[in-house]
C-alpha cells in the first residue's frame, strides 16, 4: 500500500507542471499598440498572489507605459528556459541560476529584505520534534525545494559536503517539493521530518500564515546572501533595462508602490553588482563537484 507521505509527495510532484499567467492590461494612458513585458516569476512568489501580481502590474504598466505581463511556472528551470530563449523579457531569479548565466543576463535590481539586499536559507524541522541541527535528520525523510534555488538545494548540500558527508547518502530518502511554501507544508504536515527553504519565504508566511509556520522550527541558518535578483534576458534593451530599473528603484516613494512592497514584505529596490552573488557562485562551483540531480 501507498503511504500516506509517498501519496503527498506524489501530489507535490504533480503540482510542479501548473503554469499560472496573470495578463494585466495597460494602465489608462498607456499606449494600446505598445508590447507587453513579459516578467517571469519562480516559485518565490507564493502560489495564491494572483490578485495582488494584477495590481502590481497595473502599477508598473502606468509607469512604464506598456503592458505587463506576469508569467508562472512551478520550476525554476522553466522560467530560466523561458529567460534564455527570449520568450521572457525579464524574471525574478535566485541567485543560484543568476551566477550561472550571468554572462547573457542583465541584472535589473536586487529587492532589499530587512533593510538590506540580502537574506539568508533555513533548514526547518516539526515544531515538536526533539531534532535541533541538520545532523540530527540523518537517515530522515528530507524535502529539497527545487535544484535551481540556492536556498532549496544547493545550501544545505554545501554544508553537508563541509561535514565530511555526501549529500546524495546523508538521507534515508529526499524529493523535491518544487517550491518553498510547500516544504514547509511537507513538514508542518508530517510528509518531512526537515526540509531546505527560503527564509524570506518563510518569513513571509510567518507575516501572513503564523499558524502554518507555527506547525516548524527552523534549526539551521545560512550566511547571508545576495537576494534573488531581477535580471533581464539576453538582448533585453539597455533602454528596457534603464526603464525598468528606474521605476523599482522609485517604488518605494511612491505611496501605492508602498503599499504593494509592503505586500511582497520587502522594503524596497537597489541597485547592485554581480560581486553581490561571489558568495553564491563560490558555493555553486563547489557543489556541482558532488553531482546534480
């Protein structure tokens, strides 16, 4: 028979392909003949923000003069495939995928959380259980997020290659989730016994959910890193990129640009460099030396 926690995860693994696109027309005044910019989203993004994703776009529309369109996927990679083709214009990455393709990338802005344009990876467990490090869950049941989020795979694989063990051994087993809001419902709900999350995502639900995340502990946390940054697509504009740039870095003087920040739980914009991501691209190198999914 199929336990109940292989049946979740089957669940989890079905819901990976749900593709969510929020199309949001020109703000009044914007020009009807003007093309969309197609802005892809990963899973940091919480599933349910369709609502607010709408009037987000409206806002920059009215400020960029062209329509917005939001693109969804369940998978990092997809966004990414989507970015480099040129199908995208530009996506909202995590840093992981970013030092990889930074070369074809322009990187747009950097949101700053807590005051800075950085936030750091957890590793979470069951509110109740007796478990208090990462050591603790060997031969458990492990939740990784996805393998292109830094936070959701290759973080926790990092640390485990610095304690002398092979990621790939350390866990009686471990699945993706392909998302972070659904590893902490894999281990509120018992389908983990620890999982490798965002911390801004969690933090966030903590804002939003408190009883969800009350059901985890978070036992590990990460060094802090570059945020998951907006970047454009190859052969994006530099024109498009300026445009872009100029209206985030202003969104949080304006009070409706507040308001919508306030929602995503950040506080703002910055502008910075690709050495915001050495951290990540050091890491990332030492990793693909242990394999990949």
């Amino acid at each position: 028979m199929i336990s109940r926690r292989e049946l979740l995860g089957a669940l989890f693994a079905l819901g990976a392909g749900r593709a969510v696109r929020a199309n949001v027309a020109p703000a009044k005044g914007t020009q009807p003949s003007a093309s969309p910019l197609r802005f892809g989203l990963t899973p940091l993004i919480l599933d349910d923000r369709i609502g607010f994703l709408r009037q987000w776009g409206n806002w920059l529309a009215a400020r960029l003069g062209r329509p917005v369109v939001f693109v969804q996927r369940g998978r990092y990679r997809e966004i990414m495939d989507l970015l480099l083709r040129g199908e995208l214009d530009l996506a909202w990455i995590c840093g992981y995928p970013y030092v990889q393709h930074q070369a074809d990338l322009s990187l747009i802005a950097v949101p700053r959380f807590q005051g800075q344009p950085l936030y750091r990876a957890y590793v979470i467990v069951a509110a109740e259980a007796p478990l208090q490090s990462l050591t603790d869950l060997k031969d458990g049941l492990f939740a990784w997020s996805d393998p292109d989020s830094n936070s959701g795979y290759p973080f926790p694989r990092y640390q485990l290659t610095q304690l002398g063990e092979d990621p790939d051994r350390y866990f009686r087993r471990a699945f993706f989730t392909w998302g972070h809001r659904h590893c902490v419902e894999a281990v509120a709900e018992g389908l983990a016994d620890g999982a490798a999350v965002d911390g801004y995502v969690w933090e966030t639900l903590a804002r939003r959910e408190p009883a969800l995340t009350a059901h985890t502990r978070v036992v590990l946390r990460s060094p802090l890193f570059g945020f998951p940054p907006l970047v454009g697509a190859p052969g994006l504009a530099a024109a498009d990129v300026a445009a872009v740039r100029g209206v985030l870095l202003a969104q949080e003087g304006d009070a409706t640009g507040r308001r919508l920040l306030g929602e995503l739980n950040l506080d703002g914009f910055s502008a910075e460099g690709p050495a915001l991501f050495l951290d990540i691209a050091h890491m990332a190198g030492l990793v693909r030396q242990v394999g990949a999914p």
